[in-house]
C-alpha cells in the first residue's frame, strides 16, 4: 500500500480554503462546531495511520477527513476519539457542512440556513 497519511499543515491548509469558500450562514455554522483537528480511532481502517482526523463534533456526530478515500465524513460517535461508523465518501468539507446544515435545518422546519439566520 502507497497510502501515507495527511499531515496536519496539508489539512490545515484544505480547512482554511474550504472556509474561504463557505458562505456566510454556513461558515457560521461552521464556526460554532468546528474544533483543533485531533485523531480519532476507527480500527482497522485507521490503524496505518493512527486514526483519522476529526475536525468538528455536534451532537453524536463527529466531521472527519478520511484520508485514504480524500474527503470528508460525518459518522456517530459514542466515546470521545472512538469513531464508530466508517464512511469511504469523497466530499469536500465545504459540501460536507452544508449538507448537514441543511438537513438540520429542515428538521427544523426552516427552508434553508439563510431562513434561519433571517438573510
């Protein structure tokens, strides 16, 4: 396997232009959950490389980039650092966060995250 794992500058970097990105009621939202990327376990696929890294946690759900696949994840969680749900999407973190909003936001009853924020 020629697979080596992200580097934290290289997600970093993908961070910062994926919020550069975002408009505005999403990268509020986006502020509100994200957090310092930290590894998380999810054995066995994360095993080679430590874990994969979580990059915002709401609920019982935690954002992670998965690294083999390039793109990023939402699963459940139980315990802090223990993923529990694999997911091999390839989903740019801008995609990823606007999705979830607006699921959320139709859970809610509102249209849009814009409806939310009243724009």
């Amino acid at each position: 396997m020629t697979w080596k794992p992200i580097t934290s500058d290289a997600l970093d970097a993908m961070i910062e232009a994926a919020e550069f990105e975002m408009e505005p009621p999403v990268l509020l939202f986006w502020k509100t959950l994200r957090i310092r990327p930290v590894k998380w376990n999810l054995s066995p696929w994360g095993d080679l490389g430590g874990g994969f890294w979580v990059v915002a946690v709401i609920g019982d759900r935690c954002f992670w980039y998965n690294d083999i696949e390039e793109g990023f994840n939402i699963s459940r969680y139980e315990a802090v650092g223990q993923i529990q749900e694999y997911g091999c999407n390839q989903t740019e973190l801008d995609h990823c966060i606007r999705s979830f909003l607006a699921d959320l936001m139709r859970q809610l009853g509102y249209g849009s995250a814009t409806d939310a924020v009243g724009e």
